[in-house]
C-alpha cells in the first residue's frame, strides 16, 4: 500500500470519527436534569445560555474540524496518486 492509499484511508477514518462525534448528542435517549441548566441570562432581554447548548456547539466544532482534516487527508492523497 502507497502513501496516497494510506493518506485517502486515514482521511476516511477520520471522516468516521468525526460524523460519530457528531452524531453523539443525538444518540442519548434519556436527558439529565444537569443538561437544561442555565449559565447565564440576561436580565434586561431574558436570553439565556444553557449548558446543553454550548457543549453541542463545542461537539459540532470538534465533528467539522475532524471532517476538515479528514478530507484535507484524502485531497493530498489523491494528489500524491496522480
């Protein structure tokens, strides 16, 4: 196996990976009391931030930085195939 084999099948690897990180919260069937917890509101507008929330946005940062580096993986192992 060459280098731009490899390179494509850790791309792929990684993709994986991150479509399962991505997937996670949504695989939980029972929610925690601890996960409706409120962080902070503002008492002028009453918007508020809630601890299930940023750890979804923070798990969706982590997913698409993965698929970013998983398909970067497989660009450049195309390119050294050619």
């Amino acid at each position: 196996m060459n280098i731009s084999t490899s390179l494509i099948l850790l791309g792929l690897a990684v993709n994986t990976i991150a479509s399962l990180i991505m997937l996670w919260p949504y695989l939980k069937v029972t929610q925690n009391v601890e996960d409706d917890f409120i962080e902070h509101m503002d008492q002028k507008t009453g918007d508020y931030t809630q601890t299930k929330h940023r750890k979804n946005k923070n798990l969706g940062i982590i997913g698409f930085s993965l698929f970013s580096v998983g398909f970067m993986l497989q660009f450049i192992g195309i390119i050294l195939g050619l």
